[in-house]
C-alpha cells in the first residue's frame, strides 16, 4: 500500500461527517475489495439521522393532514402523488443538501467507489457502493426485480399479510434475498437460513437476538461473526461468518493496529445491536405512531407504502 493510499485512509477516517461503522463497514472494505458492495440508507446512517428525520417529518407530516378527509378515489389518488413529489422535494432540501450527504458523495469519488441509488420511500434513499461495472448491472436489474415484487403485491396483496411483508415485500423472495446476500459478501449458510425463517413467518431479528442471550458467555470468537452491522449469522458460532470477520479484522490490523482496534470495537457494537435488535425495533414503531400522533391526534395513515 503507498504512501498516498494510507494517507487517504487516515483523511477519510477523521472526517466527522460519516459514521465511523459506514466508513470502515462500507467504504473501507468495498475499496479493499473485501466484499463486492455495500449498502447505506440516507438518511437513517448519517450521524445527524435524528435531527433530519425530525425536520422531515416537521415538513412532511403537515402536508398529510388533510388525505384522511378524502373518500373519493380518485382524488385521494392525486393527493398521494403530489404528497409524494413534495416528499422528494423536502428530501432533496434537508438531506442532498447536508454536508453529510456531500461527504458520502466526495469519499466515493475519492476512493474510486461507483455508487446506485434507490429510492424505497419518497425520503428513504439507499446508496450502493461498489467498484466493479458487474455489481452495478446486477443491482440495475435486482432493482427492477424489486420493483415488480413490489407491485405484485400492492396489486394483489395476500390476505394475513404482516406490515414488514407489505412494506418489504422483496424481504420474502428467497431469490431476491440470496442474490442480495452475495453481493453484500454475506455467507452462504447465513442467508439460507435468513430466508428460510422469513419462509416460515419468524422475525430474523428476534431469533439472532434469542440466539445471542442462549450463547451465554462469549468464546475467543466473540463478535467476529458480527463482521458487518445488520448481518444476522446463521449462527453466532457460525464459522464463515466467524472466519470473514478474522479475515476482515486481520487486512484492517495490517493497514494499522488502530484501525484493527476500531474495527474490533465496531464488532462488539454490531453484535450489541443484534442482540437489542427486538427492543430496538419496538421503540422505532413506537416513535413513528407518536410522531405522527401528535399532528393527526389519530393513528398513522400508511401514505409511505402506496
Ligand atoms: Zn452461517
């Protein structure tokens, strides 16, 4: 590695506008080609998440006040649209304009990294990051798969559908979910297993997290499965996943010890966050129903999944 490489990766490791988990997880190891691609949701990942996602919904909620008086179908229909193009509106203000944004944008050029963008919701962008043409042809096409599963289901939704199935609906197509998976880097057995709990309606999240309180007291592996944050192991003892964070841990240590140490503590935070991931859930549920509460002073309309 020269000398001008290192120094960019000390310059990107200082920049305080991008979390420390996304500049090691996804831009740190897609540029050392340790794993094809990586994912950020803008702007849910940036540090300022928080106070953004307020002075979203500060914008947006009012806007939405008016759609539950509307019947007529038809009417309601192009409420819905023009809520959605003032949605894009306020996304392109509060998030496409932040110095945060500008940062991801910067280090991808800086480190050679091209970039997809999707948008899941009118103010839910997901950045891809990647460094093969390939990747992107893949994701192109995946993309347009999403989309299709998407619409199927809006058109004819199955009855007894759960709301992360209607909102998700790509989360439950094993297909989608094992090609996703490669890209990603994740293992193999892991997504199996990922999709095959979906397959049979159990929550991935809580069954990572009963696994991690049955573990008990933590082995000489420790949080080495956890190589990225938001992969759920097949198994905390998993060894692919286990061999992939030493793998990971390893070329980062080579770069620099503290780099290795940085990593290491990202681990045990990835594995924190697996292990709180059915509180964490509820209290996200919680402060989205209040959030919109306090303008409606009624429950939620679903205006995001139409
Ligand atoms: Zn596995």
């Amino acid at each position: 590695m020269t000398k001008k490489t290192r120094d960019m990766i000390q310059k990107l490791l200082s920049d305080a506008r991008l979390s420390r988990r996304i500049k090691v997880e996804n831009y740190l190891l897609v540029y050392l080609g340790l794993r094809p691609c990586s994912l950020t949701t803008m702007p849910a990942e940036f540090p300022d998440a928080e106070s953004m996602g307020r002075d979203i919904d500060g914008r947006v909620l009012p806007k939405m006040k008016d759609l539950g008086s509307i019947v007529e179908p038809y009417r309601r229909l192009k409420m819905i649209e023009n809520l959605k193009r003032e949605m894009r509106k306020v996304y392109k203000e509060v998030v496409e304009r932040s110095e945060q944004y500008r940062a991801h944008i910067e280090w991808a050029r800086n480190l050679e990294l091209r970039t997809f963008q999707f948008e899941v919701r009118p103010t839910v962008r997901e950045l891809y990051l990647f460094k093969d043409k390939e990747v992107e042809k893949k994701l192109e096409r995946l993309m347009k798969e999403r989309i299709k599963i998407r619409q199927e289901v809006l058109r004819h939704p199955p009855p007894d559908l759960g709301r992360v199935h209607v909102v998700y609906p790509e989360e439950f197509n094993g297909a989608w979910i094992r090609e996703m998976g490669a890209l990603y880097g994740y293992p193999r057995c892991c997504v199996d297993r990922y999709v095959s709990d979906r397959e049979k309606g159990m929550m991935v999240e809580e069954r990572a997290s009963r696994q991690l309180r049955e573990a008990g007291e933590e082995d000489e592996a420790g949080s080495l499965a956890y190589f990225v944050g938001y992969f759920f192991p097949c198994h905390p003892r998993c060894p692919s996943a286990i061999s992939t964070g030493r793998r990971f841990l390893e070329e980062l240590r080579s770069i620099n010890p503290e780099l290795g140490d940085l990593y290491k503590s990202i681990l045990q935070e990835n594995l924190e966050l697996v292990r709180r991931q059915p509180e964490i859930i509820a209290e996200h549920r919680l402060r989205a129903v209040e959030a919109v509460k306090k303008i409606y002073r009624q429950p939620p309309l679903d205006i995001h999944n139409r």
